[in-house]
C-alpha cells in the first residue's frame, strides 16, 4: 500500500492498483491533477474536507470514480454528477473499491462548541491491511487499526486529546494528518513522538510524495 499525503485531511490511498482519495478539501493542495481514481470518499462537509467545486472537477477528470459520502450531507453533492456515481452511506456500511474492502465507522462530528450546530462524521477503515482514517471524531471502534491516520489539531481537539487516542488505539503505526491549522506542526510531532505508545512507530509523511506501509 502506498499514501500520498497532500496536507491536512487529504490522502490518496493506493492498494494494489485501486486508488482512492479521501476528503479533497480547501486546505490540501496538488489533488487536483490525480488521475485513475476509482472513489472519491468524503467524511463530512466541512470545507477542509470537501471542496464541492474541486470534488466536482476530479469527478469530471476521472470517469470511472465514485462519489462516496454520508447520506446527511447528500444535499452538498455537486448537481453535474450523475446520481449512478454516488454512493449514500451511514456509519457501519460494508462496502468495496474494485475489491479493496472498506467500513464506515463513527457518525458524528466531534464537539467543536455548544453553540456550533453538530454535523454528521464518518471514518473509513481499509479491512486490509487495517488502516482507519478517523475524520473529524475521536472513536474507538472494535476494529483491528494497524495503521491510523490520528488527527493532531483542529478547534474540536486539543494535543491531549491526539495523544490519548493514539495511546487508546496502540496501532503499530500512526501518522499525523490535519495540521494544517497549526503555524508550526513539527512542535506538535516531536510532542506526540515523545508520548505515543513504545510499540508504534509514528510518521510524519512527506507532502505530496507516496510512503510505502
């Protein structure tokens, strides 16, 4: 498996030749000339996971994607992409990419703030070789997560919460995503480096360059 981390909430997740991206939004840059997809997977509506305008123009360059996301935020779908290239899914939904198997998992937002209305959540588990991208939520499914994109900042979270989820999971790898609020990310790292579990290795991937797993 290969992943291209193209910042913050965006990964192109490559699986014996199956290609998937995962949450093309307003704060990730250089997706938008990735070809060959075959989905396209959106968590929830947030703006730095779902950019309507760009999701529609990478639906447009890659024929065969599908369009993957939380029945709650079908409203937000593009109207120029055919309805026979959306897939509706909620929390616990088993489905698969070209014979790469996938879970949904979670379905809620984490709190950002009482008076901020709460949005729908989704993560996505890869059954192999085990990874789970978590969006925007903190769960903890009954799940074997070998590699965990663990979130290390955003106004729901603070670094207490990134690394007590890491030591909760305990995967034998993690790597940071959604840093892109953060002016200096690599004080973060070296934080969360120093406090992870023993046994997991914690990555930092290059941007926009794939890392082998």
């Amino acid at each position: 498996m290969k992943i291209t981390h193209f910042g913050h909430a965006c990964l192109l997740v490559e699986i014996a030749g199956t290609r998937v991206l995962i949450d093309p939004g307003t704060l990730a840059k250089g997706f938008s000339e990735v070809r060959s997809l075959d989905a396209i997977l959106i968590s929830h509506e947030h703006f730095d996971h779902f950019d309507r305008a760009r999701v529609s123009a990478l639906m447009d360059s890659n024929p065969d994607a599908t369009l993957v996301l939380d029945r709650a935020i079908a409203r937000e779908v593009p109207e120029s992409i055919e309805p026979t290239r959306i897939k509706l899914v909620s929390s616990g939904y088993k489905f698969d990419v070209r014979g790469v198997a996938l879970e949904t998992v979670g379905g809620e937002h984490a709190t950002i703030h009482p008076d901020i209305p709460n949005t729908s959540n989704i993560g996505f588990y890869f059954t192999e070789p085990g990874l789970l991208y978590p969006g925007d939520e903190f769960l903890t499914p009954a799940l074997d997560a070998r590699i965990l994109a663990l979130p290390v900042s955003g106004p729901w979270q603070s670094l207490a919460d990134a690394v007590n989820y890491l030591r909760l999971i305990e995967p034998p790898v993690a790597f940071a995503i959604h840093e892109a609020a953060l002016t200096e990310p690599e004080v973060w790292y070296g934080l969360i480096d120093s406090l992870k579990p023993a046994s997991t290795e914690f990555k930092v991937l290059k941007p926009r360059k794939p890392t082998e797993f």
